[in-house]
C-alpha cells in the first residue's frame, strides 16, 4: 500500500510529481464517514441485504446503480485522485494558515466605563426603568451572555416585552460568536471604535438625521430649490465637527448638491451626477424577467403616511419591546426612488445583496467589459463560465454578503453596542425637557455635546413633533441590534468589491448606457417616470463611481433617510465590508486553476491585488 504523504512537503512534492504524469496507486485506506440519519434514510431506500451491506462498509458503493458491469474501470480523462486528495488538503491547510491572524482585543469608545446607568450604549428591546435609561440586571443580562457565549444565557436576556412580537427578541446576537470557512475571522477584522455619545461627531450626526426627517419627503432634484434644504446646510456646515478638521466623512462644504451624500475621498463619484445611483434606476432582466427598478414606497406625511416614535408614550413601548399598533401606509402606485423616504422604503425589505445582484444583472446588459485581469480575455477557445464568469459572479456577492454580516455583527455585539440614533434622540428629549426620572436623569444625557444642543433643527423639530425625539420612518424604529457597523454598509462593501473583481470599474457608464440607446437618468420628482439627467458632470460617471454611491443610498436609506444609524457607522460598515470581501477573494484565488492577476480600485482610491 502507498504511504501516505506525512507533511506539506510531501504532499506538495505528490501533486508537482502527478502533474508531470505520474499515477499513484490507489489508496484503500479511505476514511469512513459515520453513520447519521439522512445517509440511513437513503440506504434504506436501496433495499435488503445490500443495504445492510453497504452500512456495514462490507462492499463498495459501485453495484448501488445497475451493477459492477455498468461501471468504466477508470475515467474518460485519466487523473490523480490522490494527488488530487493531497492538493486539496494543502490548498485548506495553507489557506487557514495564511488566516491565522490576531489583531488583539478590539477597543471600544469607553462609554459603558464612563456612564455607569448603561445610558450611552444601546439598550432596545431590554427594561427600561426610565426615558434613556435601561434596567440594570437587565442589561447585565445581555452583556453576560455575549461573555460566556452560552446558548443559554442568550436564552435567558431579561427582555422588556417577552413574547411581545418581532421588536421583542434581540436580532441576532450569536452570529458575533459564529465562524467561517473562507475569508479572515470576523474577529481578525479592524474597525475604529464608533464616536463617543458625548462627541461632536455623534452631535453633528445627529443633527444631520433631525434635518434629514424634516427632508424625506423633499425630492432629491428639488434639494436646490428647498428653503429647509438651505436651513439644513447652514446649520450642519456650522457644526464644530466638520469646522475641526478631523471630519472624515462629510464632503466639505455641505451643500445641496452632496447633502446627505457619504464619501471617501474627494473625487470617489459619490457627489457626482444625480443623488440616485443609475444601477438603482435604470431597468434591466433577470433572465427574461423585465426589472422596471420601480418599487413599492411609503405615503408621504401629509399624503397618508407619517412619522413614528414622536411621542414619550410611544417611545417608551417600542423601546421596552412593545408594539405600537402603528402601521405603515403604502403608495398603490410604484415609484422609482426619488426622496428619502422612497429609499427608507426600499430598504425596510430589501434582501441584503438585492441591490448588487440586480447592479451585476445590469452591468452584464449593458456589455460591461471584464476586469482587465480576467485571464479569458482573448481567448479563441473557453469563455468564463463557473469561474470568473457569470454564475461565480451572481453566487459570490452571497458568498461575500453572509461573510460581511458575520464581522459587522462581532463589531455590533461585542465591541461597540453603539446606540441607535432613537436613543440619542431620547437623551437629547431627557435633557431639553427637564423629565423628572426616579432613577435621575440618564447620565449620557448631561454629557451631549453643544453642538447638539444649539442646533437650529431643535426648535423645529419641537414645533413639528412636540418632543426632542427622533422621528422614525419605521413603526419599530430600528432593528433590535446594535448601531455600529451597519449590516446594509457591510454588505455593500463586500458586495461593490466583488463586482470590482469582474468587471472593469473604470469604465465610463454613460457611453454604455447610450450603446444601447439609453442614457445617464433621474427620476422625476413623483417619482413616475425617469428623465435623462442633464448635468454637466454627465460624462464623468464611473462603474466605480456609481457603485460607491449605489453603496452609500443603501446603508443611508437605512441609515440616515429611517433615522436608525449614524453617518459614521455607515462609512466604517462600508470599509469593513470591502477588507472582508478582499480577504475572501484572495482565499478564493487559490482554488481557481486559471492563472491572473486582478486588481480593484478600492473605495479610498488605492489598489488591491487578488492574484495566484
């Protein structure tokens, strides 16, 4: 009998020695799998002795369909099965090798050492002894399970509203603790600590989101004809935050133009052409199936729908877990995106990776060149097909997207458990309107900074609203997780990254729109139909450019435009997810047999190399 390879080297010396020709004996000694239900259910279908047979290993699985006769003695295509078997177990090896990685214990912003009542973290879904303050045990309650990491504890959070539906149980908390097969470990991953509640980047944030619900229902186009537009811009470029000069995530100066616009350097093709990225609008097929890119939306306020969570009250209820009884009112009429509250729409149920599938349905209509890297160009004699052509594109943005979750939930969960907007908005309310709490007003809240406080927005939103609170597109408010990063930032990095990866992102999109008669559009202002965009910055849109954007409109819809997550918990989701979509793809690139060298644009400019 053959002796089996003992380490790498040997191994490695049998797969060079097989490619050159070489057939290794057969190896006998293949491991058993144990016996489980499913594969007894199927030899229970095989009938008989044979059955039995085959469970007790005494004679080979061939004669299981017609018979030994049946059966070729050896394949069309002679191969090395265990040169194969030995490749395979270093190409896995290697490959979690190079993935041992530690970054240390990951630092958070300090908040839960410095306000003992729990005020500055997040605390939905659990008791609330009072406006912005969370019950102690059962905060505790939480925090012990997310230590031990016991299904148990987790089965034993102490939660407002038990059994109360939905908005009453915590939204996956053990996916911090799960692992992977491909990629770096959600753990090895990096991430800045989210901004303090006390910071002036949390204030300027949130000041963005007040302006931003008193905007949803303002058209995009209409941003540089709209009186609040132009109250909003003066008041958030007057933040101290974005005066500093430690912003990193505002374009400066905040105008109509880029307002509510992310960005990661100056000249990225966020602020560039209209507010909506065309991969949103522009129609397109799955297989033969016409995708108009028109959606279901909410009524705007005034129209039949409204705002949530305004009130004390109802506040409170949602908070604790409960359910309002609120519900939202739909527009019978599909819409293309065309206001914040159209985006908040789309995105309170979108599949994850929605977005991105359709984006690389619509780069393969429009004839998108590949990455330039992609090995099959030019060739006279294979195209791409399950690698690195199409079905490996559709598949991988799933692959990515899960992978993406997984960090961005260890970062939600065990690191931040950064507050939801709602919640500073109720800190904000605690403070303003002098509450009189049993427990004391919550600490977080005699530390909001000024620039919070002196907003222009306050005012306005008390006129409106009646309360300090953040107004919510949503009847729950956020979901029942943590703020920092975001799940639809971190799906979208991953996501824009493995387009990248197929497709040339450099390419000009608008001279691919007009080869097939089509051209650079904006949705008119109801929102019915589209209108060719006439911008003098028309001609200067990228792919790249494009799906920058298409990332940010998804995690701000969700974010900023709903009023559940901070400016700066997208732009870190966002690049968490792109560092977790690059370390799968350069996993990946082992497994192909095609030899390449391809190389992204990443979001900041730089470029990344995925070669084997």
């Amino acid at each position: 009998m053959k002796r089996k390879p003992t380490d790498k080297t040997e191994r490695e010396e049998l797969s060079i020695t097989s490619k050159k020709g070489r057939r290794p004996t057969a190896n006998a000694d293949q491991p058993r799998h144990p016996e489980d239900p499913s594969r007894r259910s199927f030899l229970g279908k095989v009938g008989g002795v044979a059955a039995v047979a085959i469970a007790a290993g005494s004679i080979p699985l061939e004669p299981l369909v017609g018979g030994r006769h049946s059966v070729a003695e050896a394949s069309v295509v002679n191969y090395e099965s265990t040169a194969r078997q030995a490749a395979n177990l270093n190409y896995r090896t290697s490959t979690a090798q190079a993935e041992d990685i530690s970054v240390g214990v990951r630092p958070d912003n300090g908040d839960a050492m410095k306000f003992a009542d729990f005020s500055g973290n997040y605390s939905k879904a659990l008791v609330h002894d009072a406006l912005g303050v969370p019950n102690r045990t059962s905060w505790l309650s939480l925090t012990n399970a997310l230590t031990s990491g016991k299904f148990i504890d987790f089965e034993s959070i102490i939660v407002g509203t038990p059994g109360g539906g939905p908005n009453s149980r915590q939204n996956g908390p053990q996916i911090s603790l799960a692992f992977d097969l491909e990629g770096r470990d959600s753990h090895a991953t990096v991430e800045p600590p989210s901004p303090s509640v006390a910071s002036a980047q949390t204030a300027a944030e949130q000041v963005e989101h007040y302006w931003a619900a008193l905007l949803r229902d303002v058209p995009f186009s209409d941003y540089p004809n709209n009186t609040t537009v132009f109250e909003a811009v003066a008041d958030i470029n007057s933040r101290s935050f974005l005066l500093s000069g430690a912003n990193n995530e505002y374009p400066l100066p905040v105008t109509p133009q880029n307002l509510f616009r992310g960005q990661v350097f100056v000249g990225d093709g966020n602020v560039q052409g209209p507010y909506v990225s065309q991969f949103m609008i522009q129609p397109t097929f799955l297989g033969v199936q016409p995708l108009s890119q028109q959606y279901q939306t909410f009524l705007p306020v005034g129209g039949g729908g409204s705002d949530f969570m305004t009130s004390v009250s109802e506040y409170q209820l949602v908070q604790n877990g409960g359910d309002s009884g609120r519900r939202l009112a739909f527009d019978n009429q599909f819409r293309y995106i065309r206001d914040g509250r159209d985006l908040a729409a789309y995105t309170h149920a979108d599949v994850l990776y929605q977005a991105y599938f359709v984006a690389f349905l619509l780069l393969a209509q429009m004839g998108t060149p590949l990455n330039p890297g992609n090995p099959y160009i030019g060739s006279r004699t294979e195209k791409a097909f399950a690698t690195l052509g199409g079905p490996d594109a559709a598949s991988l943005l799933a692959e990515v997207a899960t992978r993406a979750l997984k960090a961005a939930w260890f970062y939600k969960w065990i690191v931040n458990l950064r507050m939801r907007p709602e919640e500073y908005g109720a800190l904000v309310q605690a403070r303003l309107a002098s509450l009189t709490n049993i427990t004391g007003p919550p600490l977080a809240s005699l530390a909001l900074h000024s620039d919070v406080l002196s907003s222009a927005v306050l005012p306005i939103i008390l006129s409106t609203y009646g309360s300090y609170l953040l107004p919510q597109a949503f009847p729950e408010g956020s979901p029942t997780h943590p703020c920092d990063p975001t799940g639809h930032g971190s799906v979208g990095g991953a996501c824009i990254t493995a387009l990248k990866f197929f497709f040339d992102g450099s390419q000009n999109i608008r001279q691919l729109l007009t080869r097939m008669g089509r051209d650079v559009c904006e949705p008119r202002q109801d929102g019915s139909s589209l209108d060719v965009y006439t911008g003098a910055d028309r001609d200067s849109l990228t792919i790249n450019g494009e799906l920058s954007k298409l990332a940010f409109n998804i995690s701000f819809g969700h974010g900023i435009h709903a009023g559940i997550h901070f400016r700066s918990s997208t732009l870190n989701s966002i690049l968490l997810g792109e560092q977790v979509a690059l370390t799968v793809l350069q996993d990946r690139a082992k497994s192909y047999n095609e030899p390449f060298t391809i190389r992204i644009t990443k979001l900041d400019g730089t470029t990344a190399s995925i070669t084997n």
